[in-house]
C-alpha cells in the first residue's frame, strides 16, 4: 500500500489530522515561527525556489510573500490532500507567484538546473526517503550555485556532507545550508 492510499484509511486520515493539527499548532508558531527560519535559508525575493514537502503550508505562504512578485515557489507534496489544501490557501491569500503541486522529492520532473534554492523544512530524515537519491534530485535541478536549505538540523548533515555535491555553507536560526557542488553525482 502506498503512502497516498495509507492516508486515506480511517487510521490514516486520523494521523493525518493529529499531524497537521501538530503542524498547525499555537507553540510551534511562538516557538518556531516560519518567518524567523525562512530568514535562515537565504532566499531573497526575486528567486526561483521549490519547497519539498508544503504539509499544511506553514512555511508555504511567508516564503510566497518573501519571494515577492519577480520570484517564484513550487510548493511540492506527495500527498495531494496536502495540495489541495494548501492551493486554497495560497488562493485565498491571492499569491500569484506560487504553484502547488503533487510530485515526489525523488523525482520532481522539474526542468535541469531550474531553481535557485531548495527548502526541505521538516521533511528529512524519513525511512522513505533515501538521501542519495533525493540529494541527486536536488543537485540535478538546481542551478550551478544553488542553495539547498535544510531545517531542523539533524544527523543528515554527514550524509549530504559526505555526497560531495553539496558542499556546507552556513547555519542560521537552525536552517543549515549548502551550496550546490559542481561535482558530478557519483
Ligand atoms: C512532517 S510534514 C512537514 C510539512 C511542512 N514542511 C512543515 O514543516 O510544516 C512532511 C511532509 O513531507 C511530505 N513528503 C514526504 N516525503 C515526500 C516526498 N518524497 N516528496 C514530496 N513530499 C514528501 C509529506 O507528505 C508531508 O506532508
């Protein structure tokens, strides 16, 4: 069974509510308000960025408005309820600069080196994603130079360290960053 049809269970609907009701929660705005850590990631407006793993949107809709008019978002998710969910609000709120989409972080069929930065916020590490296919992924779609922003901090550091196409650059408000390697995945 796959992660879309497991969600769509009773007991997967259920975590799927506690989830997002987590996600959305009061303390996580005070504690780690999506505007403070998108200020780590070094994204300014102007940019071309996707955002792995959009959820409910919590950091969808501030990096949509710190992008501005001339940059743009991808917000992805695998899960299409989380789409749908977080196109609404992203309609709601009359951003036009943001597309919400269904894809796979492994696999995004977004066009060789097309983006600016990547934002992986609250996503890795998971069983279900294998970091050596997903930092390839990556280092295929960005742009010679592009960013890779990763939050939380956590062990998966080493592992995008030890790849050699993402070389560490800086950490800030807990966003750990990397810059695009010009190596060639192995
Ligand atoms: C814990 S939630 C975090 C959501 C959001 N980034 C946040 O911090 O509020 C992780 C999200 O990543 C999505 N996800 C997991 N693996 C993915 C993949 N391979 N491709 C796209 N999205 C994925 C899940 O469906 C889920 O919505």
């Amino acid at each position: 069974m796959n992660t879309e049809a497991l969600a769509n269970t009773r007991i997967g609907q259920l975590v799927v509510r506690l989830l997002a009701a987590v996600m959305e929660s009061r303390l996580r705005y005070r504690f780690f308000g999506p505007e403070e850590v998108l200020g780590g990631a070094g994204i300014h407006p102007g940019m071309t960025v996707l955002e792995i793993g959009c959820g409910t949107g919590f950091f969808t809709l501030p990096a949509a408005r710190l992008l501005g008019e001339q940059g743009s978002l991808v917000a992805m998710d695998r899960m299409s309820l989380s789409v749908e969910t977080v196109a609404a609000k992203v309609r709601q709120a009359r951003l036009t600069n943001t597309c919400v989409v269904v894809g796979d972080a492994l696999d995004t069929q977004l066009e060789t080196e097309s983006l600016d930065a990547v934002l992986i916020f609250g996503v890795i590490p998971a069983p279900m994603l294998p970091m050596d296919r997903l930092l390839r992924e990556m280092h295929r779609i960005l742009k010679p130079g592009g960013t890779m922003a990763v939050w939380p901090p956590s062990w998966v550091h080493r592992s995008i360290r030890r790849s050699g196409i993402f070389a560490y650059s800086s950490t800030c408000r807990g966003v750990m960053n990397y810059r695009r390697t010009a190596c060639d995945p192995a």
